[in-house]
C-alpha cells in the first residue's frame, strides 16, 4: 500500500483542507493537472455531527455521524464528479478516513446529512453501529473510558480519543462496515487513503481491514493497483507506540520532518547538517515515509503542535518547503490553508451567513481570496513541485556549503538548488552537475514556452555557475533544471 498511484511523472500531492467538492474538481482542472501535481488530500467526505458550540469548527469533520457521503464539502453526486474531474486530468483523490471511532458526547442529534445519532446509547443508525460495535469497560481500564497515558499502548488503542467512542475494529461486522465504507469510496475511483489517528488502531486490525479492500477502479488505473495508504501515526519519540509498528503496512506521516526543519531555517540548527538529511536524522525510510512542513493540526497548535513553519511566516515557510520538494527524501504534501485568527484555534473554513463554505476565489494572478490561502498556488512552491517531478530518481550530489546557513546541492545532472538561510549575502561559483546553458530561476520567475519571467542562471562548459542572493531577500533561493532551459 505504500506506491502513492500517481499518474505518470507526478510526486506530490496537497492538502485541500475543508475545501468544497466543486472546487477541488474546478482546481484540478485549471491548476492541479497542468502544473505536475500528482493529486489532493482532501477532508473527510463522510457525513459528521454538526457542532454548534463553538459555531460548525473545522474538527467537527473528524466526529463521524455515518458513512454517506454528504457534509460541508459537498454531497456524493458533487464527490463522484470531482473524482471523476480529477481523474480525468491525472489528478488523484487521498480520502482522510476516520475509522478509529465516531463521534461522542451525550446528546443526541443529525449530522450533516440528517441521520439521527445517539452517542449516549451508543446508536448510529446510520451505519449501523450499536454498543456491541465499540470498546467498553472490557477492553480499556481508564477510569472515564478517554485516552490519559500515551505511556501505554492497550489505553491508546482501546480507550478514546478525547472522548470519542472507540470502534471495536477486532469485530468481524465492524471490520466489515469501515471496509465497506473504504470500497465505497474505491469504487468511485479514489486513488487511497490517509488513516486518522492510525496509531489508535491496532496494527493487526488495520492489516486485516486493508486486506478486504478493492483494487482500485480501472477505470483510472491499471488493473490491480492496490489503493495507497498513509497512517497518520505521530512519533516523536517517547511514547509506547512508534511509527515502525505501521511502516511495514502502508506509508506513515513523519512528524520529525517538519519540527527539525523549522529549526533550521530559524537558525536554530546550521544548514550544514542538512548533508544527511534523511533517515540518519533518526526517520523511517525514505519508501516509508510522507513529509510536510505543516498539517491542519499541528499548523493550529493541535495533534502535537508547536514549533512548526506555516503560512503566516512565509519567507521561511517558503524556504523550508523548496528544500524538501528539492531534497529526494520521502513522498511530498503541501498544505493548502484557510486563514483564521489565531485566537480561535477551532475556527472553520471562510463561510457564508448561512454556514455553508466559501467558494475559492482565484484572482487574476493567480492568488486566492476570501480566506483561502493556498500556498500550492505561491510561485516559489508550484514550480518546485514541477523540480521534483523533473529530477525525480536523481539522487543528491554536489553537495556544498559554507560551514554555516548556506548550501546547495544537486539532483543529479538534472536539477540544481542553492538556498541562503544565513541572513548575510552568497556570492559564490558552484559546480552544479547540469549540462551547459542558460537556465532560468524557477524561484524568482516562471519558465513557459522557452521565456522566463525571473533572472536567469549560465552554467558554464565545466558545469559550473555563479550564483548571488542577497541576504536581504525575502526568496534567498536560486533552483534550475533542466525542464526551465532558455
Ligand atoms: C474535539 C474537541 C475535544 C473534544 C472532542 C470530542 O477539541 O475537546 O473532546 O472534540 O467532542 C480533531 C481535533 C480535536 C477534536 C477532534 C474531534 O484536533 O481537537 O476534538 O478533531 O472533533 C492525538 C492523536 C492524533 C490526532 C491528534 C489531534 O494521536 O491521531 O490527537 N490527530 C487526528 C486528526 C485530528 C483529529 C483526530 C485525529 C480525531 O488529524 O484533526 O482531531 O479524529 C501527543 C501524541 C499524539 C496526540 C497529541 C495530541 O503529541 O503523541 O498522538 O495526537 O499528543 O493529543
Ligand atoms: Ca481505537
């Protein structure tokens, strides 16, 4: 489960938090497609409880009422076109699954798509679930039925997570209604999933679970491809559970990546050590692995928050993101944001007076509106996507740096990044491993039909080039490849 199943020459894939169906579907064909993304993460599509208290937050999506396919984002005719949109341009759709439980609480009420629920009772006609279907006294010892010790792995897995009722994935029947619900989902034609809260499932019933999936729809994929599986397991070391429990069933979501880069580029931890970035940091395998910079968890200060680059410091968020689109360790994910004030931790996606979610708006430029953030959409982090699938199987050479915050290195003989996290000016002549020419600078510019709207870089017959950045730059970046020769 750990081949991402993107289309052809594509390697990342970004988080399209809380967006609408009709978006992402409109997206994938005006952007996602054309510029090499390889697909969307998108926000769970299963129906889930409206919360009032505080007003409709962004976490009520991870309180499941049932399995249809109706919320904020959107119903299942709008989930089947985007798919289908998607698709169509190479595009992939990652569904967030949320298996682990359902929502909790005492009172009753409907979720997003009208169906009755009663966590009191432990009822979820929807499914349906009944208190035969979820953990109890029997299997977790906590004195209040939640989660408390991370310290031990029976109360991780069997109690609940911050109250919510705990599914009892050993059970035939409930292994079948969550696999049931994934297949759904397959045969619309997903290309797979990320697993919430993974390390709350026990490896065993997560094996068992994945092995009832369909291949998926080969209406999209070449018969008999299994559907891609990321388990969001965080692991920063010190508890009872670790992410080397799920490696060896899909990928996992390393946690490490993004907190040791931040302190990089805060100047807390030379760029120079970069040289060994990757598993000798004390990270799973590179095949093992997916990488971020931020989530929607941990970017708000939830799920092991704190510390963490996000949009709101761009320059070094920017930074950050081009060395790992640069770097070959792991597979990718850029997180696309909504703006919220930063007091309100819970708010939801940009709204309407009724509660319905925004449109993105996407301006002349390019640049979104009304909330949404999009930082796939920022120039410096869209065309390093389109670096990574260019130099893509190319592994890191020419390494160099200062001794300090600054450094360069090439992928192969086809890609070239220099970055200056110094704060102080590069002036420098680099071997870069690329062929001779004139390449263009896909940070400072964009690179279209031969023309390049940024500065642009030659690389000599001895493969060598000079390069300057200002240690005033708000992109103290240069990268080339060869997919931007003038
Ligand atoms: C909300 C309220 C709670 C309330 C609950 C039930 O905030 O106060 O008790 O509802 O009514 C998200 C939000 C939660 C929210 C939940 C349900 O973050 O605040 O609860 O939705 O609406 C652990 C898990 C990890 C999990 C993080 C958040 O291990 O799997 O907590 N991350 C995923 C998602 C979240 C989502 C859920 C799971 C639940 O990405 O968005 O929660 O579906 C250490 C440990 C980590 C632990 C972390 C935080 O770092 O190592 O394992 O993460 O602490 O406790
Ligand atoms: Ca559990």
């Amino acid at each position: 489960y750990s081949n991402p199943t993107c289309a052809a020459g594509r390697h990342t894939i970004t988080h399209l938090f809380e967006w609408k169906w009709t978006d992402i579907a409109q997206e994938c064909e005006r952007f996602l497609g054309p510029k090499g993304f390889c697909g969307v993460q998108i926000s769970p599509p299963n129906e889930n409880r409206v919360v009032t208290s505080p007003n409709r937050p962004w976490w009520e999506r991870y309180q499941p009422v049932s399995y249809h396919l109706t919320t904020r984002s959107g119903n299942e005719e709008q989930f089947r076109d985007m798919v289908n949109r998607c698709n169509r341009v190479n595009v992939r759709i990652y569904v967030d699954a949320v298996i682990n439980h359902m929502t909790g609480g005492g009172e009753s009420g409907r979720g997003t798509g009208g169906t009755s629920f009663n966590p009191g009772s432990l009822q979820f006609p929807g499914v349906p679930f009944g208190p035969t279907d979820f953990n109890g006294g029997g299997q977790c010892q906590t004195g209040d039925g939640s989660i408390h010790n991370y310290g031990s792995a029976n109360e991780v897995r069997n109690c609940r997570l911050v109250g919510l009722l705990d599914l009892m994935l050993g059970k035939d029947y409930v292994r079948q209604k969550v696999a049931g619900y994934m297949n759904h989902l397959i045969s619309i034609g997903v290309g797979g999933f990320r697993v919430d809260a993974a390390k709350h499932m026990w490896p065993a019933d997560l094996t068992n679970i994945f092995g009832r999936l369909s291949n998926l729809n080969t209406a999209y994929f070449p018969s008999g491809t299994r559907p891609f599986i990321f388990q969001e397991v965080i692991d920063m070391g010190g508890e009872a559970i670790g992410m080397s429990e799920y490696s060896g069933i899909g990928r996992v979501t390393n946690f490490i990546y993004g907190i040791k880069l931040a302190q990089v580029f805060r100047n807390q931890n030379q760029a120079k050590y970069l040289r060994n970035w990757g598993e000798q940091w004390g990270m799973p395998s590179t095949s093992d692995s997916v990488v971020f910079i931020d989530n929607h968890d941990n970017q708000r200060g939830h799920g092991g928050g704190g510390g963490v680059l996000t949009y709101r410091d761009s320059k070094r968020y920017k930074m950050a993101t081009e060395f790992m689109l640069a770097h070959p360790y792991g597979f990718t994910r850029i997180m696309s944001s909504f703006s919220w004030n930063e007091a309100n931790n819970w708010e939801g996606p940009p709204h309407n007076g009724d509660m319905s979610i925004k449109n993105v708006h996407v301006s002349g430029d390019g640049s979104c509106g009304d909330g949404w953030v999009c930082e796939h959409r920022w120039r410096q982090i869209t065309n390093m996507v389109g670096f990574r699938n260019v130099v893509m199987g190319t592994s890191l050479a020419h390494w160099w740096d200062n001794g300090n915050y600054q450094i360069a290195f090439s992928r192969g003989n086809k890609g070239f990044i220099v970055i200056n996290a110094q704060g102080s000016d590069l002036s420098t002549t680099l071997t870069t491993g690329l062929p001779s020419g004139t390449y263009c600078d896909v940070i400072s510019g964009d690179y279209s039909n031969g023309r390049c709207t940024g500065s642009s870089i030659s690389v000599g017959n001895d493969s060598r080039a000079r390069f300057t950045i200002s240690g005033s730059s708000q992109d103290p970046v240069i990268a080339i490849h060869i997919g931007a020769k003038i």
